[in-house]
C-alpha cells in the first residue's frame, strides 16, 4: 500500500496544469536558492586516500555561495547544511519547498573504485539512459538507509530496486526545462573556464532532485577515486576553482532566465 501511495502522488504531480509550475510570470526574478553539500556527519559520502565527500562538497559549496551573496544582490542564499552534520533527504528538499526557491543544487563528488573515470558530470531528474547512471543515482539514494524510519518516510522506497524507479516516469516535471538549462551552464563553465574534463548533462532518477519542486540539479564534481582529480577536489584552490564556476553558471542562468520572463 505504501509503494502504491508513493507512485499515485507522483502521478497526481505529473498531472497538475505546467503553469502551476513554470517560473513564467513577468518580472520574474531568481531571488531565492538552495545549496545543498552532499553527505556530512555519519555520512562520510565516497572516501578517496586523501579526502572524504562530505568535506570536500561542504567546502565547494560554502565558497560558491559567498561567490553569489558577494557578487549578486538580491539573491538569497541558503544551505541544507554548513556544518559536517546528517540531513536527510527530507529535510534537504524541504529548505527549497517550504522557502519557494527559484533553484536547487545538490553537490556531490564521484567515484567508481577500480576504475580510472575522472571528469565533471551534472544531473537532472529523469529515467537513467545507461546502467553507469543507475548506478550513481543508486549510490546517492542509499543514503536513505542510515535513517530509522526510512521505510514510512520514504513510503517503501528501495534505492537499489529497479522496480522502485518506476515512480520518476510517472512525473513529467515542468522544471525540466530550466533544470536542463542551468545544468548545461554548470558544465560549460566547468569545460571552458575551469578546465575540467566534462562528462556532460545526464539525467537519472535522484530521489533528492524528485522531492524539490523547483529547477534543481545534482552536481558532481569530480572523482575521489582518482588520484589526480581527488587532489585537485582536496586543495582550495580546485574548490575555489569550482565554486567560481557554479557561480559564474548561476550568473548566466539567473541572467537568461530573467530576459525571457
């Protein structure tokens, strides 16, 4: 019964009226975001030799926001965490729901053990296309396992079900659109102004991203498993480097967004 009520309220989402989400209305202005640093407290997130996420994704995160309160008037900025502390996926979502933020970005950092992947890849809400994807967004999802009461909270959710997913299908989210373009942004800056190597804009089924109701996107930005990239991630000139290009995504989003409202 509870998967049932899970798939029946995405359902319910995907058949509201688009106007009662799309960010449209004239004058629009961005004026409110969320930044939310992965992981933190018992959730150490992936663990390289020398750094762990829940770190190196709280530092990114802070710098970028400063980057945005010092540079950009009027925005407000606000974090799920900014302190190494455990936020649950409800709480994360529920700082953008219940303030009506015009963006969210969840920041992560990657890893596949054994492999030499490296590279930046940012996500958005959507059926995962390959198996590599799945299995991010699995990873990312098992978070919800350290919390108590994970299966009333999250109504029979399995992250590492495939049958579970099938709730994201069901949601044909208006913000896709904004999501997809702010994501873009975000990997431009980090392929040209950075000098990352990009991954691209993908998309799969990310529980946190499911929960907001604003454009929002998962970033992640690099990989701990591999030497070189976790050494950049750990030092604050690569966080630094990293946060001014969020920022500078943002600028241009924020920018785009308003000229055609």
């Amino acid at each position: 019964m509870k998967r049932r009520e899970f798939i029946l309220k995405s359902s319910a989402l995907a058949t509201l009226p688009l106007f009662a989400f799309q960010q449209n209305q004239k004058n629009f202005k961005v004026r409110t975001i969320v930044i939310d640093a992965g992981h933190g407290g018992k959730d150490p997130g992936t663990v390289g030799k020398i750094a762990k996420e829940k770190d190196v994704v709280l530092k990114i995160a802070l710098k970028a926001g400063k980057y945005i309160e010092d540079n950009i008037p009027g925005v407000n900025v606000l974090y799920t965490r900014k302190t190494d502390k455990y936020v649950d996926f409800q709480n994360r979502a529920d700082v953008a729901n219940k303030n009506k933020a015009d963006l969210f970005m969840s920041i992560h950092a990657n890893s596949i053990v054994g492999a030499n992947a490296y590279g930046t890849e940012t996500f958005v809400m959507g059926l995962h296309k390959d198996n590599s994807n799945f299995e991010v967004a699995k990873r990312e999802n098992s978070v919800i396992l350290m919390d108590e009461n994970y299966k009333e909270k999250y109504e029979g959710f399995d992250p590492s079900s495939p049958e579970s997913y099938i709730l994201f299908s069901l949601n044909q989210s208006a913000y896709q659109e904004n999501s997809l373009r702010f994501a873009t942004k975000v990997e431009d800056q980090f392929k040209s102004r950075v000098g990352r190597h990009s991954r691209g804009v993908k998309q799969a089924g990310f529980l946190v991203l499911w929960m907001t109701t604003t454009p929002s996107v998962l970033i992640e930005t690099g990989f701990l498993s591999h030497n070189k990239e976790e050494a950049f991630l750990a030092s604050d000139n690569g966080q630094d480097l990293i946060a001014s290009g969020i920022y500078r995504a943002f600028k241009d989003y924020k920018t785009e967004i308003e000229s055609i409202n």
